[in-house]
C-alpha cells in the first residue's frame, strides 16, 4: 500500500499564441508494505521491500499549441532508502 502527499507549484504565461506552462513537484512516498515476498515461475523468489519514505521530484513544461494540440515533457527524480530512480522522463 503506498500513501503520497506533494505540492505543485507552476506559472502559466503566453508566448506569441502558445499557452507555456513550467511547473515543478516536490513530494514524499511512503510504502506501508514491508517484506514483499515475490515468487517468479513457482522457482525463483526475491524480498521487493521497498517499504519507508521516498523523496519524489519533478520539472515539467506544457505547452498549448492550438485548440487541439497539446504538448508536454517530464523529467523527475526519485530517491528513498530502497529505491533510486534518476531521470524518469514522461
């Protein structure tokens, strides 16, 4: 079971016709779970124990090309005691 909490904070602004909008995240996870046995074709196992607190950091851009059109790019960071996910591009 995971639990998330965070914040965003962002600034929309028009550039020519195109809505832009950069935003930032900053948050924590917590995975309750603790000793996540997983078994793998009834022959290999392995403890998935990525229980604790977990930093969680993003940066993003949106941009509003048209009506119709939307574009966006994410690029986040994560890091906990059992877990380490640099980059994590959207």
């Amino acid at each position: 079971m995971l639990g998330k909490v965070g914040l965003r904070a962002l600034y929309q602004t028009r550039i020519k016709e195109v809505s832009v909008t950069p935003w930032v995240d900053v948050g924590a996870e917590r995975e309750f779970i603790k000793n996540n046995r997983v078994r793998i074709n009834q022959r290999d196992s392995f403890d998935n124990d990525l229980s604790g607190i977990t930093g969680v950091y993003s940066l993003g851009l949106s941009a509003n090309i048209s009506q119709t059109w939307n574009i966006s790019a994410t690029a986040g960071y994560k890091k906990g005691k059992h877990i380490e996910s640099p980059g994590m591009p959207h």
